[in-house]
C-alpha cells in the first residue's frame, strides 16, 4: 500500500480544526467512521486509516485501534502531539505544501524528515519576498 502524502496533510488539517479539548478537561477523540463521513476528507476509508497509523507510528498524533481477525475494528483519534503540530506548520499553507511535493516528487523521497526539510527550506525562501512586501 502506497502513502497519500495529501491524505496525511489533509488529515492534520482536518484534525487541528476538530478536535476538542473540553471545559472539563476532556480530549474528545474523532472515529474512523466520522473522518470516513467527513465532506472534507475525500479518501477511501482505507488511506485514512493508514495514514492515522502512519501519525501515530510517527508520533504525530494519538490514536486508539481495536482490531480483529486481522481487521480494523475500531479507530479512535484523540490528538494531535507536538511532533505532528510542527510538522503541519511546516506544511501548512498551500503554496509550500505544491512546491515541497514538486521537490519531493523530483528527489523521489516522501519521508517526514525529507517533507519536513524541504517545506522548511520553502518558507525560508518565502520570508524575504513577504518581508519585502511589508
């Protein structure tokens, strides 16, 4: 199974603007079944899930997974981590996220730490053209 590079950004995005932290203190964690649900997220239910455990794995995000017979069963995102609110700031505003696909895409590596360099390498660009727009 292939990543969906979009699908992981996408997904924090979508994460970071519904996911709440209560009066009471509670994290109240999004399914599966509600991302799958989601106008916002149109992917097959199956790069969701992967791409969850793949922010989990990488210590993105916090997730819960049940599984049987070799099945999801159950998927539960209770939050983003600071790992993964740092990378989403790195890949945040679209303009980035084209160009740092075009050099991934150039490069032939997708992994965080090479997504992460280069969106950072992107903005660094970026900060003289807007300082100059001031």
């Amino acid at each position: 199974m292939k990543i969906n590079h979009d699908c992981i950004r996408d997904l924090l995005l979508y994460l970071e603007e519904n996911l709440v932290l209560t009066p009471n203190l509670e994290f109240c964690s999004i399914s599966l079944q509600e991302l799958i649900d989601s106008e916002q997220l149109n992917y097959p239910k199956e790069d969701i899930a992967h791409s969850a455990i793949l922010l989990d794995e990488a210590g993105y995000i916090d997730i819960s997974v049940l599984y049987a017979d070799n099945c999801i069963s159950s998927l539960n995102i209770h939050r983003i981590l600071y790992d993964g609110y740092s990378f989403l700031d790195s890949i945040r505003p679209q303009t980035v996220w084209d160009k740092t696909k075009s050099v991934c895409l150039t490069l032939g590596s997708w992994s965080f730490d090479t997504i992460t360099r280069i969106a950072s390498n992107v903005l660094a660009q970026t900060i003289p053209i807007i300082i100059a727009n001031l």
